[in-house]
C-alpha cells in the first residue's frame, strides 16, 4: 500500500471518530490536544511570538502570552470543527454559522454582476460552506490548493461540495474568470497570507509594509467585479457570525495597489477587534527575515 492511501485511511479513520462523537466530546479532546500542541511541543511557538511582537510591540509581555494562549486554544478549536464539519448536517452547519448581511450583494444579483469576497484566516470559515451556500443569491464558488495527498484531496473536494458549493483549483483561477458566466458569482478568496508570486501586491499592514495575495485585486479590477470584505467572528465555542462589508463598487476606477491597501487596513480593524482568532502561526513577513 502506498503512503498516500495509507495516509488517506488513517485521515477517514479520524473522520469517522469524530462523525459519532458530540460536541461536548470534540471539546475536551481539543482541549487535550491545545495542551499537546501549546504546552509540550510548541507548535511554531518562535513564529507565533515573532508575529504578535511584530504587530503589537505597544503591548506588554503579559497581553500578548494571553493573545497566545487564546490563540493555541482556537487554534485545536479550528482543526477538530473542521474536521467534524466534513459529516455534520446542512442544518447543523447554519446553526453554527450565519452570515448577518447577506442582502447587501442582492443588489450585485439583481445587476446580474459576479463579486469578490475577500476573506482571511479568522474565525472558522471552513464552516461557511453551508451558510454562503444557503444566504446567497450568488453561485458561491471557493477558490482552494489542491491537497498534495490526492485521496484526501479528492474526499475533502466531495464533502465541500454537497450542500452545492462550487470549487476552483487555484491553477485555473485565469482560464476561469475568462470564462462567460449565466449565473452571477461570489468568488472567495482567502487573500491574508505571504506571497511568493512576482505579480504580488504590497500595502502598508500593522505599519509594516506587507505583501498579499494578488488575486483579489487583479481579478476585481480586470473585470470590474465589485469586492466584499467578510469579517468571521466567534461568537462562542463551535459558533460564528460573518458580517459583510462592500470594499468597492467600482474597483476599476481605483489606482493599482488601492483594493489591496483597503483590504489590508479592514483585515487590521478585524484582527485588532479579535487578536486571537486569526492564524497567527502563519509565517506572514518572510520576507523581512523575521524568522
């Protein structure tokens, strides 16, 4: 048997443990698995205080160790929710994520327009699939990266997609967008992380200059597609609310860099709102050699 296939039925394994136990349950695993991970491996413990010193050098030491903590306890919070999302109901998944606005892009349907929906690693936005999907006159379309292990990928594609989410590899981004659409579409695009790409976008993040993604702002502009900031809060323990705000209307009248700056200046308001749900373990600033 090879490694992936391997991987793979030990992955379904754990799929279906977490399919038969309850909430309550998941819960006191992670919170087993937070003291694992933050207390005796120090899971990208370095990367996590190099990033909160570099954002938050106003704080003391004693703010940012509880940033930290909260962090970690978020962090074992996310995997095993997504993990159990992969098998629990539509009904489920809209009792524990809603959206709070959705009829501000019923304007864009009914203008028969396609958007952009800037998201970022806050929150638990795996759980969005059944909300965007139930709240949205838009065909919600998700842009992901292929898993490199290619049975995961292929039972993690299958899941995503059953309550009628739309998923687009990351590679076919351009010949998709080029493509003549029927249906108007909200295309997701988790835009916060480092980018390696030469076609990146700078902006000023935390005071810093940062380079993003450049998909949100190439895509917007090139076909004048509006773009929606989604900010993810947590409300409680297994339950989020997504609150949505228009970024642009008209993106093609902004100068180049202006959408990805905006971008940045909201996903900055969400982090200094909830510091300890956003993922924190990323290694944002490579380029700053900061790690």
């Amino acid at each position: 048997m090879s490694g992936q296939k391997t991987a793979y039925f030990l992955f379904i394994g754990i799929v279906t443990f977490f399919r038969i136990i309850p909430f309550r349950i998941l819960y006191i695993i992670s919170d087993g698995v937070y003291f694992l991970l933050y207390k005796i491996v120090g899971y990208r413990k370095s990367v996590v205080r190099k990033n909160l010193e570099y954002c938050f050098p106003e704080k003391s030491i004693r703010e940012k160790r509880e940033i930290e903590r909260k962090f970690y306890k978020n962090l074992t919070d996310l995997i095993l929710e997504s993990i159990k999302g992969y098998t629990i109901s539509e009904k489920e998944i809209l009792k524990r994520f809603s959206v709070t606005n959705a009829e501000i892009l019923d304007k864009y349907y009914n203008q028969e327009r396609s958007l952009i929906m800037a998201v970022a690693h806050m929150g638990n936005w795996e759980l969005a699939t059944g909300s965007v999907v139930k709240d949205f006159k838009h065909k919600a379309v998700v842009l992901y990266k292929p898993l490199t292990n290619k049975y995961i990928d292929a039972y993690v594609y299958k899941q995503r997609k059953r309550f009628g989410l739309e998923l687009l590899a990351i590679f076919n981004t351009a010949a998709y967008f080029s493509k003549k659409r029927e249906q108007p579409k909200a295309f997701f695009m988790v835009a916060d992380q480092y980018s390696p790409s030469t076609k990146r976008k700078n902006a000023v993040f935390f005071g810093k200059e940062t380079v993003f993604l450049h998909g949100p702002e190439t895509y917007s502009r090139k076909y004048n597609l509006p773009i929606i900031y989604m900010e993810i809060k947590k409300v409680k323990r297994g339950y989020y609310l997504a609150t949505l705000s228009i970024l642009e209307d008209e993106p093609t009248k902004l100068k180049e860099g202006e959408l990805t700056q905006k971008y940045a200046l909201k996903l900055e308001e969400s982090i200094k709102k909830y510091p300890d749900t956003w993922m924190w373990s990323h290694k944002r600033w490579k380029d700053k050699k900061i790690y």
